[in-house]
C-alpha cells in the first residue's frame, strides 16, 4: 500500500497590507503586481522602491531587512529563510535572485527535496549594485561598494568594492575605495 502523502499547503497569494510590514520606512514605491510573505518579517527602510513583479518572500522566521535609499528592479526574487540583510544605497536590477536556504543531502535513500533545509544568511553591503539577471547563493557576504555582473553568480563571499562576473562569479578588478 502507498504511503499517504501530506497535503500540500499554500503560503498564501503574495497580498499585503501595508501596515503588515515589521517596519515600512516614508516614501517607499511598490509597484503593482509584487508579492510579499510574511511582512511580519520584513524591514524596509526609507526611500526603497520594488519593481513590478517582484517577490519579497519572507519567512516565519529570521528576517529581511533592506536599508534606506535601495532600488529594486523588476521581477527580483528575495527568499528570507535564512536571513538576508540589504545595505542602503543598494541597487538591484532586474531579474536578480537572492537564496538563504537549501535542502541539504542527506545520503541517496532519501529524494533531496525531503531533506532538511539549511539556513545561511546573506548580505549586500552599502553602495553596492548586482547587475541584471544575478543570482546571490546561501550564506554569501557582498561587502561594500560591490559591483556584481550581470548573469552572476555568486557563490561566496566578495570583499569590498570588488567587480565580479561570470559563472561562478570571479573578481575581475577592484575599485578604488571612495573614502581613501
């Protein structure tokens, strides 16, 4: 005899209520068409705007907080599981994803969707930009001053004001520190 399988819950529809958000800063532009889960658990700074389609996919727990002045493109996706802190002045375009969690292997007896998932924070550092298209993996810090290609990805942590590109995202050159 087959074994029951559980019903499958939905996370609900993606809609919102503004005064749902842990913290919503002043002059914050969500286009129409974006989701948002758990805004229990969201942070938004001040002067952030969210692109058409985008996702903001909170989670029951640890948080996403996204600093003051951050500009975030069309159709992004920014899954909180594990944590994901966005610095201010941050600008992501369009297409961008960025992953905190992942089903960790657990052997060959059991299909990997079914085992446990791993939480690893991530962070993007202020003044910093990921290019169209870019996806950030679990637990990768972005320092500050950052410029991520477009395409990339980013499998582990990027020292300050360093260029990165390709698959998997290499630095290509540094730039020069502002404050020196």
């Amino acid at each position: 005899m087959a074994k029951e399988q559980p019903a499958v819950r939905s996370h609900g529809d993606g809609s919102f209520d503004r005064a749902a958000f842990a913290e919503l800063g002043e002059n914050v532009v969500i286009e129409n068409g974006v989701l948002v889960f758990h805004p229990e658990n969201i942070f938004l700074g001040a002067n952030i705007y969210v692109g058409h389609n985008a996702i903001l996919k909170g989670y029951h727990k640890n948080s996403l907080r996204i600093g003051d002045n951050t500009w975030i493109g069309q159709q992004c996706f920014i899954h909180s599981a594990g944590g994901v802190t966005i610095g201010r002045d941050v600008g992501i375009g369009p297409g961008v994803k960025i992953i905190s969690s992942f089903h960790g292997e657990e052997g060959t007896d059991i299909p990997i969707m079914k085992g446990k998932i791993v939480f690893a924070a991530v962070s993007v550092g202020d003044g910093s930009d990921l290019g169209v298209g870019s996806i950030v993996l679990p637990g990768v810090t972005i320092g500050r001053g950052c410029q991520i290609g477009a395409g990339a990805v980013v499998t582990k942590d990027v020292p300050d004001f360093a260029v990165v590109a390709g698959v998997p995202a290499r630095i290509i050159r540094s730039r020069a520190d502002p404050q020196r």
